[in-house]
C-alpha cells in the first residue's frame, strides 16, 4: 500500500460528458502528481501541485483541468471527453529526491 | 533536458536465470534515477532509487541496479528470477535541475520482463 488514494477505480462516461478524479496524497506529502497512461503514449505527466499551487505542468490538454485543496486532495477535472481520452490515471505524492508514490489508478473508458 | 531510453521492450528470460533490464539516461546534471515495477491492472511501486549516494543500489524483491555516469545508465539486475518477477518495469529520471526544480519524473517507454517456468 503506497498511502495514495484515488478514486474511483474504474469510471464509463460518454464522449462529450465531464468526470472528475480525486487524489488523496501520503500522510506528510505536500505534492501531488497526476500522470495518464494510456497503450499508445505510455506514462505521460500532466501536471503537479505543491501545497495547491500549480508548480508544473507536462502534456496536459486544455479540456483538463486540476487543483489542489487546503486538505491536499487533488482533483482532475476532464472535460468534453472524447474516445481519445480513455486510459489510466494516476496520481503520486513524494517529491523527485525520494520517489514518487503512486495510487492504484482510476481506469476512465470514454464510449 | 532529461531523457531515458529503456533498450528493451521485452525481455523474456527462463525462472532461476538472471535479470537484466538496461536503461540509459540524458542530464544535464546529477539525475535522480528510479526503477517502478507495475504488474497488470496495478499502479506502479517503486523498486529502487538512485539519488547520488552509492553507485550501487539495492531495492526490493532482490533487484539492485548500478548507476555508471561514464556510461550514462542505469542497468536493473537480479541474480535470479521468479515467476512473480513478470511485469512491467519502467526506468524513471527526476527533473530536479535548473529553475524548475519541479521534481516531475521522467519516464522510459517500459520493459516487459517475461519468465517463463
């Protein structure tokens, strides 16, 4: 168990439609990472917070959006999904010295 | 910037045999380096970390990997692999350098190890 929480696990939405997946980091970890894994682009990072601000961010689209709460929890918001945008998300805490933590992955399939 | 490239996409070896899984890397400075294992339909756990202390590593599950600037890789081994070895493996390199300091990781294409019984 890497203490990284995410849910949900698995989510079937409609092109078009908005989802939102949540990330709760260790205990102690004031980032959080959030990367897409999907067959034909492998692990790509999308964006990361630090203690809720925006402190980088990768190959992430303009539909997509995050933040990060006064808590820690993280929030991804996908936006006009679209077939394309079907993979496995994750989220991490930790910080580049250390490693990165990851959650089990929230399994989004767009139809 | 930061790169890695995993030579290998697949590597099958027999259970008993050794690993090796090899993984180069590009920085413009003492790079952060990693190796994640992720099993099917699992997230990804982390093996070992390299972070400019000893140049060998040792991990878990009995995986160790040495980090060689002169040859710019970072190779994983095991002396001998078990069935519960199969998986995916990903060489990682931190961004930790210039003004980002972001600490994002950079990740290689994958390894599938495959051992066959």
């Amino acid at each position: 168990d890497s203490g990284v929480t995410q849910t949900p696990k698995h989510l079937i939405t409609a092109t078009g439609q908005r989802v939102t997946l949540r990330c709760s980091p260790r205990s102690g970890d004031l980032s959080v990472y959030w990367y897409q894994q999907s067959l034909d682009q492998g692990l790509q990072f999308l964006i990361q917070y630090y203690n809720g601000e925006e402190r980088a961010k990768g190959n992430i689209l303009e539909r997509f959006s995050a933040q990060q709460f006064p808590d820690l929890h993280s929030e991804l918001n996908l936006s006009s999904l679209e077939l394309g945008d079907s993979a496995l998300y994750f989220c991490a805490s930790g910080g580049g010295l250390t490693g990165l933590y990851f959650g089990e992955g929230s399994w989004l399939t767009v139809v | 910037a930061q790169s890695v490239t995993q030579l290998d996409s697949h590597v099958s070896v027999s259970e008993g045999t050794p690993v090796l899984l090899r993984c180069n890397y590009s920085s413009s400075y003492s790079p952060s380096l990693f190796w994640y294992v992720q099993h099917p339909n699992k997230g990804l756990q982390l093996l070992l970390k390299y972070t400019s202390a000893a140049t060998l590593v040792k991990g878990i599950n009995g995986f160790e990997a040495e980090f060689k600037k002169s040859e710019t890789s970072f190779h994983l081994t095991k002396p001998s692999a078990h069935m519960s070895d199969a998986a995916e493996y990903f060489c990682v390199v931190s961004d930790l350098g210039g003004s980002g300091n972001t600490g994002k990781l950079i990740f290689g294409q994958g390894t599938t190890l495959q051992v066959k019984p």
